[in-house]
C-alpha cells in the first residue's frame, strides 16, 4: 500500500474527474496523505537544545512508521513532529517525549500550493493528536506541592466532560481493538499501554495531601520572605512588617488543614478526591472544604482524583526505557467531516496497540515480527472507496435528459441512507442523505441543517432563461413552524478553490420556505411564509444605505397537516416568479427595497446567469423536524 499520495498528480486527475469542478469535495473525499515536505528524521547525538537519546529518538522514527502503515490522512495533509517535555520547576512533569501528528487543512487557494501543484498545510487549521512515552494526556499538575522527587496531579475520571454522550464515553471500553488495554476518556480519548497493563500512577490519600499540603505552607513562607527581602532590600523595618503579615495569613492556612485533618480523621487513609480542577494552597485555606462533593457533581463526574508518581519511576523516566505509552486524540464523529472522522477512526481500528505494547514492554513476544495495521484489508477498502467515489464517475441517479430539460434528479437510483450520488455537501455538520418519507412517493433527499447541497454534475452557468422545480416537505411538527428550507442562487463568478468571488459585480437571491402551524391560523401567530432577498453588486436598490430588493408573503399550503408542496422557480428576460403548488405568490416586479419603497430596478441586470445553485436546510427547531427535497428539475426556456 502507497503511505503517500503524489498530491500534484492527484489535483490534476480530480480536475479532469467531475463534469463540473467543486474542489471542496474534491478535497473532502479525496487521498491526500502525508506533506512529502517532511523526512523522518534519523536519529542524532542528543545536544543542550535537543536532549533525546539515540534510542529514545529511534522509538519515535517507530511511532512514526507504524503510524503511516495504519492511517493515510483524508481530506487533509498529514504531518509529524518530535517533542520532548523537560522536567521543570514549578510544574516538576516527569520527563516525557513523542510525536506530535496534525492533520492540516489544504486548499486549492493559491497561497496554500506549491509551485508544482502539491498542496501545503493551511496555517492554524488542523486537528492534532500525539503518541508520549511517559506524558500523561488530561491531567493537572499541582504544581505547589510538587518538588524534584514528587510529582502530584489530578487526573480527571472517565467520562468527565463527556456530558452525556454514552457514545463517546463508552468508545474506547466497547471498541476491541482498545478495551484490552487501559484507558481514560476525558477531555481526549486516551489508550494507555504499560508493563502488565499497570501504570505507576499512586493514589494520594486525604492524609497525604493535608500533609503535602500543610508541607507547602512552610515553603511558601520561605518564598514570601525571599520576595519581600527582595522589594525592600535594607529597610528591615517594612520587610519584618510585611513578612508578619504574610505569615499570619498562612498560619491561617496551616490552621485550616489541621481542622481537616481533624473533620476527616477516620477517613485520612482513602484516595483524596477534590472539587477543584486547579488546586492551589488558596484551596486549603478554610474558606470551602476540598473533599466536599456535591450530589449534582458525583452525577456529573466533575470531580477530580488525585494520584502521583514516586522518586524510583521518575528518574526512570528520564532513560530509554519508557515508562508507559499515551496515544491521545478527539473524539469525533461522521457530522465532523471525513477528514476528523477518518483519523479517529484509524486509530480505532487500525493502529495496532498491541505490537506497540509488546515492542516496548514484551520484545521477546515480536521478535522478529514487523508491525502490521488491525485489519488491513478494511484500510485498504476504505482508501480505494475514497479513491473511487460514485460522484466523480457515475452520474449516479441523474436521470436521462431529452428535449428541453436541463438537469433531472429525483434520487431514484439511490439507495435509502445513502450520501446522494452526484451530490455534494460538507462533510462537516449534520449530512444530507437518501430517504423515504412516510405517505409520499418516491425518495427523497432529507437536508443537513445550513449544509448547503450542490450537484457538481450540473452545468453551469445556467441557461439565462430557465424554470426551475422541486418538491419540499416536512417532518411532523408541533411548533409555532416547521421544516425551512432555502434555495441560493448566485451569479458571482467563481474561484480557484470553488468558493464564490464577490469583489466584483454580480448578484445573489435567496428563497426561504417554511411551514406554519395550522393552529396559528386564527391567532396572529402564523409563521408559515416564503421570503426572496435579491443582492446586487453594483449597488442599484439601495434604501437609507441599506440595499437589496425583498418579498415576503404567507404560505397556507405548507403546514403541519399540508407537509409537501411543489415549488416552482421561474427566470426569463430578467424577471423573477415563484409559484407554490402551481399558485403564483410571488413577482419580482412586486418586490421592494429595505424600507418599503418600490425598488429601482425589480429586474435582474441583463445576460444575469447563475454559476451556483444550492439548498439547504434553514429549520429553527432542526433537532427534532427535518425537511426534505426531491423531484428537481431545470428547464430550458
């Protein structure tokens, strides 16, 4: 299996692949791989400024290998990175290092090409995630009690800041290629790979951390005198009475831990667990109870364990023997875009925590072995899939044309809970699919919310003179309106990267439909409406600087009980129709600027045709309604 893509050769076969050019999807579903910039680096000489040894750093040329047999970025430009985390005053971390990978957004702008085509990584926009011998993902130092032999630190429970996703908390316990080893979902999905599947994490009881904490006062009275000594250096005066005062501060402080020792002294032997996420010796001082949990935080989880690590593992740390492996990266889902998505999902999957475990903590059991990907003929599948999308060689359900119509669509062809063949959408966000509604005939496309959805297997521009049509319908629904669906057209040119370019003149037209509640009918609530907007540049029907053209009317016959209508679109010689259900609601030439004057000029500017065509989903209440389209069809007038 190629680890890289030859991303030039790529940019030219997907733009001679599609019958009209949407490098968004291009990019979304398309190979990528590995930023070709980049070498995995060979091992050196550890110096001041890069101390890693030889075979710490041979360690992360592995990491860096098995992670290219075991996942090839989508959508997005992969790249690597050697760190190191020094141990340092005041946070006193153990001596960690490892690979820090990104997956970058690209684009086909030209700032973000090379000369030769290949793309370069869009700066600030990636999605990281790391693999530490030694580093602790999640956790929080307590860095006021920790010295150069004792490192303190919270580690968060599973499932804290999951907020109710059973799906994420339970990810990596229900996945077989993780469960067998230890793990933690926090604010990352971290697998742990140790010697017997133990970390040498402590826990700190109540006992310990009073008296770390009762340990910490004393030090921090040295530091308060050093610092006072400092501000007033000869006027022995002010520091005796700055320094009193300080000191009678933490003496309070001292006070109050005995008092908890006190309250907590049939309990001082169990695991120390806090409601502060950050403690400092502030959290001591007496003014709320550390060990306190409310009953609304146990049910949550937003509570944090304390554990720590001793001398022997910390400076063991610092050999070429790791201590523990953490591969840590987010949790995403499809909605994320394939980009996220495949990422997570290869490390799920497909990057063997096994043969990594063994290689660092049982090389007797691979001897000899080479690594190898979980499951690499569902990697292999899943990279020819990306490669061969439906939308780039087969037209998928676009109909047959004959005579004037234009375009044809009424996802026939489809299979139900399917992406519409031929269609595109953002990855990213609730996704379009392929679907049935109850007592309606044929399928059906149901919107992603504010997901726009285009057919790069349409021609544009569109013809200057055309009649478009298109079913709607909604789910059923019990508020004040319901499914919302908007149409975008747009003549603005477009650019390199698909993106419309509005520097220059051209114009832009919205049209929204939504369903009302019948119930509303007879109380002057009603929201069932359509609404047209027109933008022009250059500016023509422009009110107290406000400019545009718009029309509102209300729309009786698409409603909870009426939840399907028939739209029609119509353009010819500049001016603007809309039909619902064959009835006209709507003429351009009826239409008005921002603050109710007659426009200017209702009529499109002359020779107006359209590069963009979308719809997408506008409902308020997306969560629970959904709106679908279907049956659409451009006509040639």
């Amino acid at each position: 299996m190629k680890k890289i893509i030859l991303v030039s050769v790529l940019h030219l076969v997907l733009s001679n692949s599609f019958a009209q050019p949407n490098p968004k999807q291009h990019i979304q579903d398309s190979v990528i791989g590995w930023w070709q910039k980049l070498s995995i680096p060979k091992p050196k000489p550890p110096t001041k400024t890069q101390p890693l040894t030889i075979e710490q750093q041979k360690h992360l040329v592995n990491i860096i290998e098995w992670m290219q047999r075991s996942y090839t970025p989508i959508g997005g430009i992969g790249t690597y990175k050697l760190k190191f985390y020094n141990s340092k005053d005041p946070d006193y971390n153990p001596f960690a290092y490892g690979v820090e990978f990104r997956v970058w957004n690209v684009s086909f702008a030209p700032p973000w090409l090379e000369a030769n085509g290949n793309f370069i990584p869009v700066s600030e926009e990636y999605t990281r995630y790391d693999i530490n011998a030694n580093g602790i993902p999640g956790s929080y130092p307590i860095s006021f009690i920790n010295t150069t032999t004792q490192y303190v630190f919270i580690w968060p429970p599973n499932s804290y800041g999951v907020n109710g996703n059973l799906a994420r908390e339970t990810s990596l316990t229900d996945n077989p290629n993780t469960r067998k080893f230890i793990t933690r979902v926090n604010e990352y999905n971290t697998v742990f790979l140790a010697p017997e599947n133990k970390l040498p994490f402590i826990p700190v009881s109540k006992g310990q951390l009073l008296q770390f904490a009762e340990a910490a006062v004393d030090k921090e009275i040295q530091r308060k005198k050093i610092a006072i000594e400092g501000k007033w250096p000869g006027n022995i005066k002010a520091q005796n009475e700055a320094f009193e005062y300080e000191r009678r501060k933490l003496e309070k402080t001292r006070i109050a831990i005995q008092n908890l020792k006190e309250k907590y002294k049939n309990s001082l032997n169990e695991h120390a667990i806090i409601h502060d996420m950050q403690p400092t010796l502030a959290t001591f001082d007496g003014y709320m109870d550390p060990f306190e949990i409310k009953p609304i935080e146990q049910t949550n989880k937003v509570y944090f364990p304390i554990y720590m690590i001793d001398s022997s593992v910390l400076e063991k740390c610092k050999g070429n023997q790791p201590q523990w492996i953490a591969v840590s990266f987010p949790y995403t889902t499809k909605e994320d875009g394939n980009q996220e998505y495949e990422m997570y999902r290869s490390l799920m999957e497909h990057f063997n925590y096994e043969y990594v475990q063994d290689y660092f903590f049982n090389p007797d059991k691979i001897n000899g072995v080479s690594y190898k990907p979980v499951n690499p003929e569902l990697l292999i599948a899943t990279l020819e899939g990306f490669s061969r999308k439906s939308y780039r060689q087969n037209p998928g359900s676009i109909n047959t044309l004959s005579g004037s119509t234009y375009f044809f669509d009424d996802f026939t062809k489809n299979a139900v809970g399917s992406n519409p063949a031929g269609w595109y959408f953002s990855t990213s966000g609730k996704h379009a699919l392929v679907t049935v509604v109850k007592d309606k005939p044929g399928k059906w496309v149901q919107l992603g919310y504010n997901n726009p959805l285009s057919s790069p297997l349409m021609k544009t521009p569109l013809p200057q003179n055309f009649t478009l049509d298109y079913d709607i319908a909604t789910s059923s629904f019990s508020s004040s309106s319901g499914g919302s669906i908007t149409l975008y057209l747009s003549t603005f040119p477009l650019n390199k990267d698909g993106t419309e370019n509005k520097s220059g003149n051209g114009t832009a037209i919205t049209v929204t439909i939504t369903a009302g509640n019948e119930a509303d009918y007879i109380n002057n609530n009603y929201r069932g409406e359509s609404k047209i907007e027109i933008h022009a540049k250059p500016r023509v029907n422009v009110e107290n600087n406000s400019e545009g053209i718009y029309f509102t009317s209300q729309v009786l016959d698409f409603t909870n009980n009426k939840t399907n209508s028939h739209v029609t679109f119509q353009l010819k010689n500049g001016k603007l129709k809309l039909f619902l259900n064959e009835k006209l609601i709507a003429l351009s030439d009826n239409f008005k600027m921002a603050y109710g004057k007659a426009c200017t000029s209702c009529d499109l500017p002359s020779n107006s045709m359209f590069n963009t065509i979308s719809w997408k989903n506008t409902t308020n209440n997306y969560d629970y309604v959904n709106v679908y389209v279907s049956n659409i069809k451009i006509t040639k007038d």
